[in-house]
C-alpha cells in the first residue's frame, strides 16, 4: 500500500470548512483513498472513500487531484464534536482490513 | 447489531502473564484484524484473518498469537505479557466484498503491563 503524508495537527473555527490535505504520491492505479477519524481514544471511524472522482456523503466530501497524488477531506461546516484526529489512507481495500494507520491530523475546533 | 464487541475494556497485567482480548463481531464479516495504538501515535497492525481457519501476521506480531475458529469471533493472546506491550488494541472487522466494504472497529481494550 502506498504511503500517505499528512500534518501534524491543523485548527479550525466552528461552523467554517475544515480542510484537511493527504499526500500518497505513490498511489497506484488500483488504490483508493481513505479516510477515518479518531474521536478521544475511541475506535477509528470511516469517514469516505474514492478512488479519481469526488465523493461526498453526509459526512465530509473528498476532493482528489488528477494525478491521484494528493487529496483534500472537507468538512464542510465543522462543529466542536469534529474535534478528532483523521487518518488517510490508502490500498487495496481488498487486503483483508490490513490497513496501515500512520499518526493522522489531529483537527482542533475552535469556538 | 452490537457491531464489534471487545472485552476486557481495561487490564492490568503483571510482567510474564498471559491473557486474552476477545473480540466479537456480528455481521457476518469474513475479515477481521487486531491493531495496537500506543500513546500518542496511530495505529498498527498485528495480525489479521480473511477468514474461519486463516490467520496472517501484520506489522508488529512478536509476542501475540491469534486463531480464528468461527466468523463471529477472533481472540488475541498475549503469550507472556511486557511492558512494551502496554497499549490500547482494537479489532476491527469488514466483509470481503469491494472496495466500499469499510472497516468497522470495537471500542479498543486498554492493557496495562507494570
């Protein structure tokens, strides 16, 4: 699986879009990107998934680049309870759940 | 659905003992892994199933041992318990569908090993 690049950490204002960035600039054709997120300790939680289009659900929307090397998860109105650290990653789902989990972006909303 | 169930919640060990973590699903997913999150850092995975009878190593498998004898459930033993192993563990299940078959995690297992 290809590896992903995130920040440390990012903070945010309530009720603005939260913008959180994910390198994987050696994806390959057949990986797609996904997203989880961390709430205090608490198992992770999926967020999104896509592959080259953009997705959205009622949760948050994934924008990826063209070139598939980098893409954006937004929370498009972000509430203190988003307050969690979100990992991208990214693989052939159909490797058993053996997903590689790096540190994440801890997102700290703000009032 | 409970979904993925863990127990104990919380455990306290001494160096050298043994145990397990179980870990319990109800939706009838074929996969199924265990992953260890220390301080501060993000997930690792230690060992994963793909289903009844088949069992593979992740990331960090020294010191835990898995089997999977039925689909709901799919426990890990610590062999002889360290300090290092000191960790949060969660387990995790999907089904072996496509891509869109997601990760579902229980509510982690907080080990303590003085």
């Amino acid at each position: 699986d290809a590896k992903t690049t995130q920040p440390t950490s990012m903070d945010c204002a309530e009720g603005r879009a939260a913008n959180l960035p994910c390198n994987h600039s050696t994806i390959s054709g057949n990986e797609y990107v996904y997203w989880y997120r961390q709430i205090h300790s608490q198992g992770p939680q999926y967020i999104i998934h896509g592959l080259k289009n953009n997705e959205t659900n009622e949760m948050a929307s994934l924008i990826i680049t063209e070139d598939r090397k980098s893409s954006t998860l937004i929370l498009p109105h972000a509430t203190l309870r988003d307050t969690a650290v979100y990992y991208c990653i990214v693989g052939i789902n159909t490797n058993a759940g053996k997903s590689t989990f790096g540190d994440g972006t801890t997102l700290t909303v703000k009032p | 659905n409970a979904g993925v169930t863990q127990t104990p919640k919380f455990q306290v060990l001494k160096t050298g003992q043994s145990m397990t973590l179980q870990c319990a699903q109800d939706m009838n997913h074929e996969y199924m892994s265990w992953y260890r999150q220390d301080p501060g850092m993000g997930l690792r995975l230690i060992h994963y199933s793909v289903g009844a009878g088949i069992t593979d190593q992740g990331e960090v498998p020294n010191g835990y041992n898995v089997s999977r004898s039925t689909t709901e459930d799919f426990p890990l033993r610590l062999l002889s318990a360290a300090p290092s192993q000191t960790s949060v563990y969660f387990c995790a299940s999907r089904s072996s569908g496509g891509p869109s078959d997601t990760q579902y995690f229980g509510p982690g297992t907080r080990l303590t090993v003085l």
